[in-house]
C-alpha cells in the first residue's frame, strides 16, 4: 500500500520542530473524517471544517462541535468577523476541549463573503486584530489564522506584511498561508486553488522576517518530497485536498517523516467497523457517512476501483452492515 521514496534525510530539516496538518475542507474534515485520518497518522495535526458563530450560538452546538477523543491534536476553525461572538465561541471551543481556535481569513466562496469574514476579511487587518485580542483574552490555547498572500489585485508584498504584523501584534502567533492569492471576484472556490498562481517565496519571506512567528504553508502539497521541501523554509505544512483523495499519503508521511511503522490500510479499514457500528448505535449515524471518507485508500492499487464502486453504492442500501467493509476488502487483497 505503501509507496518507497526511499527519501534521504535533509540535516536543514528539523522535523521535531515542524509539524504537519490536514487543511479544513468543507463537506470532508468532518468527525468521521479526522478519526479515520487520526488511524492512518498518529502524529499529523486535523482541523474541523470551517463552523460559523452562528451555528454555534444559534444552532447545534453539540452537532458541530462533537468529537472523538483520539482525534488530538485538532484544531476547530471559526468562521465569523464579530469580537464578542468569536471570543464567545473560542470559549465553547476550549470547554469541548479543542487544542487551538483557527480563524478563517482563506475561503474566498460568495457565501462566506456574503458572512464578512474569509478571505474578504484580509482587506481588514484591524478587525481581524480585534478578534483575535478578543479570542486570545477568552481562552488559553493558540488562536490562528488561516489566510492567504493576497486578494484581487493587490500587491501581494506589502498587503501580507500589513496583514501579518497587526494580526500579530494583537496576539496571533501562528500564520497558516495558503500561497496563493484569492480573487473574491471573478473565479469560484474550486477555480482559486488552481488559477492563481502559487508563490512559495512571499510566505518563506514572511517566516525569515519574523522568526518570532510560527509560519505554515498550504497550497498544491502533494508528496512526501513536497512537504520536507517545504519543512526547511517553514515551521509547518498543510495539505489539503491530496490527503483526503489519497488517504495513503498519511501513511507515508508517518513512515517517512515521523519515522514510525504506520498502520497498514488492511488494518485501519477493520479498525473502522467497530467505529462504525458505535456511531450507528449511539447518534444514528449512516454507514455512507463515515465511508465516504474511505474512498481513495487504495489509490493506484489493484482492485481500488472495485474498492470505490462497493463504498460507493452499498453502505446506502437500507440493509448495509460494517461488514462489508471486510467484503470489500478482498477486492484489493
């Protein structure tokens, strides 16, 4: 299951002081997501998809908010623009035990722009600063900011520096940059991670000018290669959609990062019926909710088509069971 990349190791890379992460991503980084992820690699850092103020303090908190224990270290990231209303959900965060507040200054989506806060929020570094004095006052874990270099049709250079000191300067610490600008006119979500183009050098410009901050980059990260290149410019790295497409890049970054014997995909697939049948039996969960994730394990093996076509289609019968997970299974035997 496991690709060799035989990779050497770089002496410039301190992975003791680097730490990985997969990226928010709505609709996927769900509960049931992070545990399986949380199976494949001990050691990377999860984040929620992005949840507004208002499902919080309006809604279900419980419905957002719940998650499993083995999914530390997981960060919930907060989608909103309000102070008072971020401090009061950072505070609900850190009682349901979260080891960090992220707050999204990244999505460029019409929805969220119509909310005031994403990527639009870049454009007001001061309000942004207020949240995050607000939040910082609120709890005792880190508050972060996800973001990117840019918007429209700035320069880059000098927005990112405003941007980056006055956030700091109110007592955000960590920066997670998505090294690409994002153009709140014009381009849809899915458009903005692939038309803009991607430039390592500003955020690396960033980290060596403030060496006080912690730095992490996000962007078209797809290989074991592309995260240790990025580990000697960066005190993090963030991959998005590749982890979840191909869940067996986890694998291979526990094995060849963290230098430990992952867990073999067979094993996690079976570690995932107990965990099933638990969801189903204490919140009513579907099979097809948690499944889903599954999809890409065996991404590139023999049989994974097999694999996708069974997950696909038969945890939504009415009479699916787990095990047909071990069914499946055989297909990629």
């Amino acid at each position: 299951m496991i690709k060799s990349t035989a990779i050497q190791e770089d002496e410039s890379v301190n992975t003791q002081a680097s730490h990985i992460s997969v990226a928010p991503m709505m609709d996927w980084t769900d509960r049931h997501c992070r545990y399986f992820h949380r199976l494949l690699s001990p050691n990377i850092r999860l984040y929620t998809e992005m949840v507004t103020t208002g499902a919080i303090i309006h809604g279900d908190a419980d419905r957002y908010l719940r998650f499993n224990p083995e999914e530390h270290y997981v960060a919930l990231q907060l989608g909103g623009s309000e102070p008072q209303d971020m401090a009061e959900c950072a505070r609900i965060g850190e009682q349901y035990g979260y080891d960090e507040i992220n707050i999204n200054c990244g999505c460029p989506s019409e929805r969220v722009q119509k909310g005031a806060f994403g990527a639009c929020l870049m454009s007001e570094p001061d309000t942004v600063a207020r949240n995050v004095e607000a939040m910082v006052k609120a709890v005792k874990i880190p508050v972060t900011v996800k973001c990117r270099i840019g918007i429209d049709d700035v320069e880059e250079g000098p927005f990112l520096r405003r941007f980056v000191k006055t956030v700091s300067e109110a007592g955000c610490n960590m920066f997670i940059i998505h090294a690409r600008k994002a153009w709140l006119k014009g381009l849809s979500p899915k458009e903005n991670r692939e038309i803009p183009p991607i430039d390592y050098t500003l955020p690396a410009a960033i980290k060596r000018e403030n060496p006080h901050l912690e730095i992490a980059v996000n962007g078209q990260v797809k290989t074991v290669e592309d995260t240790t290149t990025h580990m000697q410019n960066f005190d993090g790295v963030m991959i998005g959609r590749e982890a979840y497409q191909n869940p067996g890049l986890l694998l291979e970054l526990e094995r060849d990062i963290y230098g430990n014997t992952p867990i073999s995909a067979e094993d996690a697939v079976l570690r995932m019926i107990p965990y099933i049948e638990q969801q189903a039996r204490d919140h009513g969960t579907p099979m097809k909710s948690i499944t889903r994730h599954m999809l890409g394990l065996f991404q590139g093996e023999r049989g994974a088509r097999l694999w996708r076509r069974t997950l696909s289609t038969q945890p939504h019968l009415e009479d699916a069971h787990s095990t047909l997970l071990a069914e499946a299974l055989k297909a990629v035997a």
